[in-house]
C-alpha cells in the first residue's frame, strides 16, 4: 500500500473512457491513500512513544 500506487490507480482513471471503470480505480486510489495515511500515522506513534 503506498502513496505510488493510489497515483498510478488516479492516473489511470484520468484516461479512462469508461466511467464504471473510472469510477473503481478511484475507488481503489481512496482505499490506496487511506491505508498509506494509516501506516504513516502508525509510524507517527511509534515514533512518538519511543520505539
């Protein structure tokens, strides 16, 4: 899951003509960015507890 793979699923939705396809691969973008902000935010945490 990385901040790489929601750009390449926007991307790809951006050219898409077909807008039910369009519309999955932004949706796997948001899934994409959501767990990348999670990870960070885990990361965050970690940091700031120490470890």
């Amino acid at each position: 899951m990385s901040l790489s793979s929601a750009k390449n699923f926007a991307l790809r939705a951006a050219k898409s003509q077909d807008q039910k396809e369009a519309t999955e691969l932004l949706s796997k973008a948001i899934i994409e960015l959501t767990l990348a902000i999670e990870a960070q935010e885990a990361k965050i945490k970690k940091i700031n507890k120490g470890g």
